[in-house]
C-alpha cells in the first residue's frame, strides 16, 4: 500500500509542475467528495470548514496542526465543528499519509474558496 500512495502522490507532485499545485490536486481529488467548496451538502462547506479553523487558530502553523491532528484521527472530542458533527456525522479516517496531509491544509489554509482559485469547480 505505501508504494501505491508514493507512486499516486509522485503523479501528484509531478503533474502539478504543468498544473495546479499538490495541495490543489489532492484536495480537490479527494476532499470534495464530500465537502463541496461553498455548499454543504454531505459535510460542511470548505468555506464553513475555513472559517471556524482560522477562527480558532489564525496562525498557519497552529491552523495546519490542528486541522492535521483531526483529520489524521478525527473524533468528537477534538473536533471544533460539534454542530456540524451533530448533522453530519464524524468524518471517517481516510488514511491520509502526512506529507500529503500537509499539502492539502496548507492549500486550505492559503485558498479562499469564495473566489476563483486553483481548481475552482464553482
């Protein structure tokens, strides 16, 4: 399993040097199944997700390690969004290794998912 995720994170890493950047590709590859970018649907919205996160923590650093925490090992007791855990559910973990963990909150972190940006899909 560790290689497939190298070889899909090389993909990654290398289609980004002609396209968007990994942050980019991954988030957008995996993290809008559910969480669409400016509507919530199944999950919260990136927007709502933003939002609270940079509430709560408005330094990068303490943003990205937050957001990695639970998102490595999501759980009620940790979580800052309990009323979209009450809707929504627990996510699920997903497995995610941390480099590119990492890529996709930074990206988070960095993009404003009301304005175009990389990736856009609204």
């Amino acid at each position: 399993m560790l290689k497939n995720s190298f070889l899909l994170y090389s993909v990654f890493a290398f289609s980004s040097l002609y396209a968007d950047s990994v942050g980019s590709l991954l988030f957008h590859g995996n993290c809008t199944t559910c969480h669409n970018e400016t509507k919530t649907i199944s999950a919260p919205s990136m927007v709502k997700v933003r939002e609270h996160y940079i509430s709560a923590f408005s330094k990068k650093e303490d943003f990205v390690k937050y957001m990695s925490i639970f998102v490595a090992n999501p759980s009620e007791k940790i979580s800052i969004m309990l009323g979209s855990v009450d809707k929504h559910g627990i996510m699920p973990h997903l497995g995610f290794e941390e480099e590119a963990l990492k890529e996709i909150v930074e990206y988070v972190y960095d993009t404003d998912f009301t304005k175009k940006h990389s990736g856009h899909s609204n």
